[in-house]
C-alpha cells in the first residue's frame, strides 16, 4: 500500500498541473468565445431590430406619402371636373342665350311676315276683285 503513495502524489500533482495548464488556460478561452458569440449574437439582433424599425418606418413613409399622392390627384380631379362643369355651363348659357336670341329674331320675322301678310292681303283681295268682278259690280264703284 505504501508502495502506490508515490503514484497517488504524482496523480495529484498531475491534477493540480493539469488544472493550472491545461484547464484553467481552456475555461479562460471557452469563455472568452462564449462572450464574443454572445456579444456578436446580441449585436446582430440589435442590427435586426434597427433594420425592422428602419423598415416599419420607411413602410409609414411610403404610406404617407401614397396618401398625400393619392389626396393631391383627388384634388385635381375635383379642380378639373369643376373646370368641365363651369365650361359646360358657360357653353349651356352661350347656348340658351343663342337660342333666346334665335327665338326671338323668329318672332320678329313671323310679326313682320304678318303685317306683310295682312297689308298684302287688303292689296290682292282688291286685285281678285278687279280680276273676278267687272268694274261696275265693285262696291269701291259705287261710291
């Protein structure tokens, strides 16, 4: 039994050699991996919740900027069928006024067309009568 102390002291001095250059140097490296992993691990996750805020915020951007692109053609449509809507009224009233004007010139011409009528009826009715009855009949004659 006195014979294995030797091998047991060498054993432990091993263990004990074995912890200070061997084990202690490998946990110092394993851990210093472990940080840099970790550390890389979180960096990342922060670059890829930045990219997603970057990208929630250019999408609110994009979406603003579609409505105001979108509220701006509404606003020149509006403008543009006002336009059309004045120019339409414009060209209704030159046209109603055309047509009054137009009524009226034909008024003024059927009036005229009657007491053309009327005189040039008292004028051939006396041309039918010298046609038709002899002078002495007449009653203009008899006078």
């Amino acid at each position: 039994m006195l014979g294995s102390v030797p091998t047991i002291i060498l054993f432990l001095l091993l263990v004990i050699a074995y912890g200070f250059l061997v084990r202690r140097p490998l946990d110092r490296v394993l851990a210093e991996r472990r940080a840099r992993t970790t550390g890389a691990v979180e960096q990342a996750r922060r670059a890829i919740s930045e990219a997603e805020a970057k990208t929630a915020d250019y999408e609110e951007k994009l979406r603003t900027a579609k409505g105001e692109i979108y509220a701006a053609r509404e606003k020149r449509l509006k403008q543009w069928q006002a336009e059309r809507d004045q120019a339409l009224a414009e060209a209704r009233a030159a046209t109603a006024e055309k047509v009054q004007a137009a009524k009226a010139e034909i008024d003024q011409s059927v009036a005229v067309a009657r007491r053309l009528i009327e005189g040039m009826s008292a004028e051939l009715s006396d041309q039918i009568m010298r046609a038709v009855m002899p002078a002495e009949a007449r009653p203009e004659a008899g006078q």
